[in-house]
C-alpha cells in the first residue's frame, strides 16, 4: 500500500464510522469503493478482505480487519487516541459500552432495518418485527442518554471519542431508514444525544466526512440522504 490504511467503503454505509476514525487520528489513508449496486461486496475479492460481504473492509499493516467494533478498537489503542488507555480506571466502562453499541444497538437496527433477513417474506412478521425493533431501539438510546447523564469523559465529552463517533452514525441512521416507517425517532426526545451529534457536526472529520460523501450540512441533527458524487449508499 502507498499508504498505512486503504478503506473498502459505500457512502453513507457503516464505513462511515471508520472514515470518521481515520480523519479524527489524522492518518493517510485511501479509499476503495464498493459498488454496492453491482453487490461487489458479495465478489471473491472482497470476500478475501471480508468473508462476511459487508462493509467495512480496512487493510492495515497488520492485514485486513472487519467488524466495525473491532477496527475502532484497534485504531484507538494502536494510535492511543480516542479511547481510554489500557491502563485507565475508565477503560472498562468504555469497553462494555462500545460493545453495547456494537452488539446490540446496531443489530436491533439491522433487524429494524431489514425484518426479511430474520423472518423472511411474511409482511405481517415483518411489521411486527420492525414496531418490536423500533421499541427496543428507543429503550437502547434511553440507555445511552442516561449514560451521558453521568458526565463520563469518554462519551458526549469535548474531546470525542469512537464511541461517540459510532453513536451519532447510528442516530442519522435512525432518522432516514427505513424510509416507509421513520415516524417512530425524533433525536429530540434524547437532549444529550442530540447536543452531541449537534456538538460533532462543527468538527473537522465530520467536515470531511459531508465532503467525500454528500451526506449535507447538518448529517447527525437533521440528516438528508446521501448524495455522493460516485457510488451509492443502498
């Protein structure tokens, strides 16, 4: 590689979280996008780099990582930023956190999102499915504001961390998709989210972010859907 990292991404896809990491730690970094019109998620190529054919991919010195959890882990302890030290009191509460968003925020979200892949063809199952989703989604989050009622350093602090990045992805996320059924969020009804997402909106790799992938002025507090000049997001 020319450079320390090559991100395999689509707009305004989970990559996102990534891209938002790498400008935050200000590394090099290249692009790679996956068409996702053509599912080249799903080639023998990148299957190489991701055997699970989703996005992201990123290839480091170390070889190619996925899970998105598992790259901002490792990008804030190679570069000791953006996460709690290994030797930090807080580090513990951080990590059971981002795993929460990780392994259970997000995929009640793809389970909001897409209801057919868990319980296939059926609209009725499916309806049912995604207003449980949308529930369990809003309780998630409620977590999350009281969490960052507690003041921690590492979340809704001045200096963002990969959590926070991660969280306010999720958050515009929410507001667009699915697209039939978005009445359920309103970002409003969690005031410490919003003030961070709102918070995050003037800084650079956010900045960066709206540029490469047309997400819009104000991507996390009042999103637009994507609008890039290559590449789509769905």
């Amino acid at each position: 590689m020319n450079t320390q990292y090559r991100l395999h991404y689509a707009p305004d896809n989970a990559s996102l979280i990534i891209r938002l990491a790498l400008e935050a730690l200000d590394l090099s970094y290249e692009t790679v996008l996956v068409d996702r019109s053509s599912k080249e998620q799903r080639s023998p190529e990148y299957l190489r780099l991701n055997p699970n054919g989703l996005i992201p991919a990123l290839e480091t010195p170390d070889g190619p990582m996925f899970e998105t959890g598992a790259i901002l882990l490792w990008l804030a302890d190679k570069h000791e930023m953006l996460a709690p030290s290994t030797d930090e009191p807080s580090r513990a509460a951080f990590l059971k956190w981002l795993f929460f968003v990780s392994n259970t925020l997000h995929i009640a979200m793809r389970m909001l999102f897409y209801p057919e892949q868990y319980v296939g063809d059926n609209g009725a199952a499916q309806a049912t499915l995604r207003k449980h989703m949308q529930i369990e989604t809003a309780k998630h989050l409620d977590k999350l504001e009281q969490l960052a009622c507690e003041k921690p350093n590492w979340f809704t602090a001045e200096q963002a961390t990969v959590l926070d990045y991660y969280v306010v992805c999720l958050l515009r996320w929410m507001a667009l998709y699915p697209k039939e059924s978005r009445d359920w969020f309103d970002i409003r009804n969690w005031p410490l989210l919003h003030k961070m997402a709102a918070h995050l909106e003037d800084c650079q790799p956010v900045e960066a972010a709206i540029k490469a992938e047309g997400l819009g002025p104000t991507p996390f507090t009042a999103p637009q859907y994507a609008n890039p000049t290559i590449g789509s997001a769905t």
